[in-house]
C-alpha cells in the first residue's frame, strides 16, 4: 500500500471564480488516479492572462476556500498566491516537490486545449520532467500527438488521459452572466455565488 502522499494531484488556474467544472475534474482525477490529496494552486499573476483584469487573488482564495470545505482531499496551496509574479507552472511544481518526500508522485492537471499548447508554456520539457500531466479529454479538441511528440519527444509517456463529464462552464462566462444579471445557480457552489452577491464580484 502507498505511503499517505505518495500520488498528490496539482490543479493550477485563476479559479476566477471556481466552478463546478473544477470540482469534479478534481475529483475525477482523485478518484481515477487513486490520489491521496489535490492541491488547488491559483496563481496571482499568470503571464498568459495578463491581458485580463483578475479577481484580486484574496477573493479568489476565499471562494476557493468555500468550494472546496466539505472535500477532505481537497486543499488550497498558496505556492504561487504568496510568491511574487510571474508565476509560471513549471517554478510552482519545482517548489511543491521540495515540499513533499521525495517519492512523492506529482500529478498536474491540465485541460486539453492546454496540453495542444504546451509546446508555447515556459520551460515545457522541464516540466514534463518533473511531473505526469493529466489531460482531461474534451471532445472539442483534437491533439496533434504527431507535432507534440516533434516539439517535445516523450511527451505521450508522460501523459495520463482521463475520461470525465462533459461539462460547458466556464469561468469567464459566468463572469459575463454575473454582469448580465443572469444566474449562475448550480454552476457554482452556493457558498460561493453567496459570496461573488456579497462582495458584487464581476459586476462593471
């Protein structure tokens, strides 16, 4: 039997806000992977989405928070939201392997439009290096596995594919709804759409 943090699964994002999307791809990973916890890690300023005006990171960290209560496995790392910018992946899963012992199995959670790009993320082998991707299959997205494996050989041992519910939630559409006036109800947990009403998150 695996030691408690042998498999720990790395779900990084804005989260902006969390939805009910990343629950149960957390959870499907959990469940799938046999993993004994998954860290959500939001970033405070991720380089790719500079272009866009981010929840202040302590909201972000508060719904998360909300989310995620009633999920033991479940836990907030704040490896990238108290740290100075930019946070790139592969600089977050070199400070969480310090953190853990050394067989600990690090997992990253990545959707599939993602991994099509990965070749374009900072740094990309290294990370490939460090830990198992985990691809969340979507049936929008075809993978050019041909031009992955010729930017990055290796690529295709080193990713997990995992079958989950098709879901079309995305954060910066509820964001949208939100401005709309429009609900959000089942797509985000209650606590956390009491909380977006409460601090008027998203409105212009």
């Amino acid at each position: 039997m695996e030691s408690e943090n042998r498999r720990i699964g790395i779900f990084g994002g804005t989260f902006d806000p969390p939805h009910m999307g990343h629950l149960i791809l957390a959870e499907e990973a959990r469940d799938q992977l046999n993993l004994s916890r998954v860290y959500f890690a939001p970033a405070a300023d991720p380089p790719h989405k500079r272009d866009r005006r981010l929840t202040p990171v302590s909201h972000r960290l508060e719904m998360l928070r909300l989310a995620i209560a009633d999920n033991p496995a479940f836990i907030i790392s704040r490896v990238d939201a108290d740290r100075p910018g930019p946070h790139y992946t592969v600089d977050m899963i070199h400070i969480l392997q310090q953190q853990f012992p050394p067989n600990t199995g690090l997992y990253f959670l990545i959707g599939f439009d993602s991994l099509a790009d990965l070749p374009n993320w900072y740094e990309p082998e290294k990370l490939l290096a460090a830990c198992q991707l985990v691809a969340l299959t979507r049936f929008d997205v075809v993978l050019d596995w041909a031009y992955l494996e010729h930017a990055l050989p290796g690529i295709r041992r080193r990713v997990t594919l995992l079958d989950m519910p098709e879901l079309e939630i995305a954060s910066h559409i509820l964001q949208k709804r939100v401005r709309q006036r429009r609900t959000i109800r089942y797509q985000v947990p209650a606590a956390v759409e009491a909380y977006i009403q409460k601090n008027r998150l998203y409105l212009e």
